[in-house]
C-alpha cells in the first residue's frame, strides 16, 4: 500500500515540474530579447560618429600640388613648427645664449625622451643660425629636410622610408603620392609613436538581430524601387 | 493566373499542357521548348500584372555580370544607378572600370607597426557602403599575445582598451587574402564570385544565392553574409561606387573586401592604405619591380597567413623591427 502512494505521489511530483518546465519555455518567446553580456558590446558604432577621424579628404590639394611636377617628387604635409617660438631667431639672435649644457629657464614644455643623456638642444638645432638644423658633418639644413638629420642614425628606416616601406603615404598608388616627414608622426623630442584611443570593438554575433522597429524601418528604406522615403508616391513604370 | 486565356499558348494559339500532346520518348526532355517559352512568358506577363514594375521584372532575370553583353552592362547601370539614386536621394555612379593592363595587386602589412587602433575597419565601412546596424565589418582586427606571435586561434577581435598598443599584445589585421588560388570561388555553385584579371576576387551580388558555401570555404573568415537588410544611412553613403564592388547589398548575399575595388582601378589607393595612422599598410602592383609591395618583397621576410592552406594569398605581412 505505501509503495502504491509514493508512486503516485513520485508521478504527480514529475507532472508539476515537467508542466512548470512548459509554461516556462512557452512564454520565454515573450520575454523581450535581453543581451547575454553587456549593452556596451551590441551597441554597432559607425564610421558617422568620428568626423574628426573620417571626414579628412586625403587626397585634399595633392593634385593641384603635384600638377606639372615631374614623377618622383611628391610633397609632403610642412612639419609641425610651434608657432608660440617659431622662428626661433626672433629670440635667438648669434651669440645671446650660451652653448654649454645646463637647466633651460625656457622651454620647459619640451621634455627630451630621446637617447637625454647623450643629447642636447645643440646637437640636432645649430648654433649660429638657429633656424635651421645642424648635421653632424657640420652642414646645415632646413626644417623642412629634417629627415637627413634623422636618417644620421636611424639609417635602416630612412632607406626604408624613400623605398616607401616605412610611412604612410596617401594618393595614388600609380602616381602622385603625399609623403609625411619623419617629424609629422614622431614628436622628435620622444619620438616614440604615441598611444591611441582604440574604436570601439564590432558588434558580436549574437547581437547582430536588430531590433524590431529598426529592422522594418530597414526594409522599408531598402525598397529598391519603390519611392524614395518621404518623395510622394509615384509609379511611373507600370 | 498567368494572365492568358485559360489553354491556350501565347504564340500558336494551339492548346498546351494537359491532353493533346504524347508522353515525351524517353531521353527526351519532360518539358518542350514551346512548352518552356511559353511557360516563361506567361512568367512575365503574370509578374507585369501582379504590380512589379519594368525594372523589378528586368532584375529578375538579370543574368551573371560575366555574361552580359556591353549594351546589357550599360542598360544594367543605368537600371542600378537610378534605383539607387531614388533610394538614396544621391546621385550614384555604379563603375564597371576593367581591370588594367599589366598589374596584378599586392598588399603589404608591417605588423611590427599596426597597433590596432581599428581606424581601418570603420573607414573601410564608411567607403564600402557597409551595413551600419546590422553591423558588418570586413576588416577583423585581432589582439593576441606578444609572446605566442602569430597565433590566430588565441586572437580576439573583441579587445577594448582606453589606449592601444596594450602592453604585451601585438595586433593583426585580417580581410580578405585575395589569393591567387580562392577556395571561396571554387565552391560557388552558380559562379557568383571569381577571380578578376589584377587578381581581386569578386562577387556579384544580383547572382549570389547566398548559400555560403564561400564563407565555409575561406580559411581566414574573410567573407560577410548579409542576414538581415542592409542599412546605411542616406547622409553616410558613398555614392562611387563599383559594380563588384562597394555598391549597396541586398539581404541575404555574401559580401567581402575587394582592395576598393572603385578606387584602385582609378590609381588610388585602397581606403585603409590612407587612414591607417601609423602607415602600416602599403599597397601596390606586383608586375612593377618599383612599387612599394615589390620593394617591400625584396627587401623584408613576408609571410601569408595560413600557407600550408596552399590558397597562395596576395596579402603579405611583414616585420620592419
């Protein structure tokens, strides 16, 4: 007899869970679709959202510049020269400061994090003529050749550089090129390529389902031949 | 239904289908020729008049790009452009600009400087007419450890950080190969993607069954399948845009990257050659001796993802340190 009722108690027991088990699973459609991790990671950004980043037309002023020049020179952006001190010789005129190595009362924005303990200011910037850049064979060039001056000891990039490996350039891949100096992607005090604010991560699969709205929204838009969103109706070709 | 006359063909006037014609003798065909002419224009006369217009039923039976004909091509365009200038309200141009004489691209990628910062994958959304929501991207961006080198099947896409490069990671980006021996185009059952003459594999769209055999096929997950309709806001669309190309998807077809298919076959180069911040990305003609991807072949130790794969990738990567 005890046997008999705990079977049928054990049965009813079973029938319970199984039917709370349906009930769940019918109205789990209804349950509005929730992301399994963060809402940060299905957000879908878009290029729209970083105009400073992708509204820059490349090839701006490259044909003009490059109109009538003979293949092989191609220009480049000038290099980055503060205007709070340029031209240096508004300061330094020959003989004002003393070249000897010390702690600069001026300049004190420019913190040298490139090779500082065997470098100074007099090394790569000239004596005499502070507008201009200073060789280590004695030569003095300009702001604008500065590569030469870099190219002194980092000699494998700068033939890695006029071969095209090294930088970017933008253009033509057959033609006019833009190239960018040395010093318009390494500050040439710390020269190293600084850190990035990285765009946002793709959108993983399990979120690419849009949302209802969005996706009839979508397929309206996307009527090819339908009348264009918000143009009155008109069928021309019936 | 079709819009005829209940029995009758539309050329002839003699009775069709059931009763009055012998069984076909075997090896014959089950349907006849007349049969099957007027089968399909009673198609197309049903089509007109269950309201599609010229145009739907023009790209119904539009046939594979390969196939058609120089004033089928320009008729095709003009079809394509004006349905996207309505859609869009921009003027488009759809390019069928041939590949040029004598050049076989390459691309060129210096790992030892991408520190993926993952401008390339958005510009290359924005010039491609990408999908913004659903998002597709083609460029997949991979972070993986400095250590373990190039290790493919520990990288994420899925990084996020405040700043790249992150210490101890290096950073690969990933799209399509453009081999010189596709396995995507060799499993295409209806020959929607092939091989053009400079070497780019395309697709096209309007004759893609999207069954994604191609993107089972392709060992580097190159290929995107358009699973819900494709949508790119009116102000952020590129309207240069190229027949195999970057001209807008329809749902359910396979997309890829095609090297800008629009703007190299113009001299320029590709989208993510000009924004990538720290200039890792060269490109070039693989038949010039001169060009940055030769000079970069010579002179540094390129190696392509997955070799043993035996799919012979234009997409070479690289180390300068």
């Amino acid at each position: 007899m005890n046997g008999k009722y705990s079977l049928i108690g054990l049965l009813a027991l079973f029938g319970l869970l199984m039917l709370a088990g349906l009930i769940r699973i019918m109205t789990a459609e209804q349950r509005p679709y929730a992301p399994r991790t963060s809402a940060v990671a299905a957000v879908p950004h878009k290029p729209a959202e970083y105009p400073e980043i992708f509204d820059v037309d490349p090839l701006e002023g490259l044909d003009s510049a490059t109109a009538g020049v003979a293949e092989g020179l191609y220009p480049h952006p000038p290099p980055p020269l503060s205007p709070d001190t340029w031209p240096c010789s508004s300061c330094h005129q020959a003989g004002t400061f003393s070249r000897d190595r010390r702690d600069l009362s001026m300049h004190s924005e420019i913190v040298l994090k490139h090779g500082p303990k065997e470098r100074w200011c007099l090394d790569c910037h000239d004596f005499q003529d502070r507008d201009s850049l200073r060789l280590a064979s004695g030569a003095t060039i300009s702001f604008d050749a500065s590569y030469q001056l870099c190219g002194q000891c980092h000699g494998t990039t700068l033939r890695d550089w006029r071969a095209g490996i090294h930088g970017k350039r933008t253009g033509y891949w057959n033609g006019a090129k833009r190239y960018m100096l040395c010093v318009s992607c390494h500050y040439p005090h710390e020269p190293h390529f600084k850190a990035l604010k990285p765009l946002p991560p793709p959108v993983r699969p399990e979120f690419y389902r849009p949302e209802p709205a969005k996706r009839a929204a979508a397929l309206k838009a996307a009527k090819f031949y339908g009348p264009a969103p918000g143009a009155t109706a008109s069928k021309e070709h019936h | 239904m079709l819009g005829l006359p209940e029995g009758t063909c539309p050329s002839g006037g003699a009775p069709c289908g059931t009763g009055g014609e012998p069984p076909p003798a075997p090896g014959e065909s089950l349907t006849t020729r007349r049969e099957f002419l007027a089968i399909s224009a009673g198609f197309v006369v049903g089509l007109a008049t269950a309201g599609c217009t010229k145009e739907e039923v023009e790209a119904f039976f539009q046939r594979n790009f390969r196939e058609l004909s120089p004033e089928e091509v320009k008729k095709t365009v003009a079809r394509l452009e004006a349905g996207y200038e309505k859609r869009f309200s921009r003027k488009t141009t759809v390019s069928i600009e041939p590949a040029q004489e004598g050049v076989v691209f390459g691309y060129g990628l210096d790992l030892s400087r991408c520190i993926g910062c993952r401008r390339c994958a958005y510009a290359c959304q924005k010039e491609n007419n990408q999908s913004r929501d659903p998002q597709i991207q083609w460029i997949r961006v991979l972070q993986q450890e400095r250590s373990k080198g190039v290790d493919l099947e520990g990288a994420t896409p899925y990084y996020d950080a405040e700043t790249v490069p992150q210490e101890g990671m290096t950073y690969i980006p990933v799209a399509c190969q453009q081999c010189a021996h596709p396995q995507c185009t060799k499993v295409c059952p209806v020959g929607a993607t092939w091989q053009e003459p400079d070497g780019i594999v395309v697709i096209d769209y309007d004759w893609c069954i999207g069954c994604r055999c191609c993107m089972a096929a392709c060992p580097y997950d190159a290929r995107r399948f358009n699973f819900g309709e494709p949508n790119i806001p009116p102000a952020e669309y590129n309207p240069d845009t190229h027949y195999l190309g970057n001209r807008p998807r329809p749902q359910g077809v396979v997309e890829k990257c095609t090297w800008c298919i629009q703007r190299v076959r113009k001299g320029r180069y590709p989208a993510c050659v000009e924004i990538c911040p720290v200039g890792a990305r060269k490109f070039g003609n693989l038949l010039d001796p001169e060009s940055e991807i030769r000079k970069i072949m010579d002179q540094k130790r390129v190696f392509v993802l997955k070799s043993e794969m035996g799919t012979d990738p234009k997409f070479y990567y690289f180390y300068t340190m």
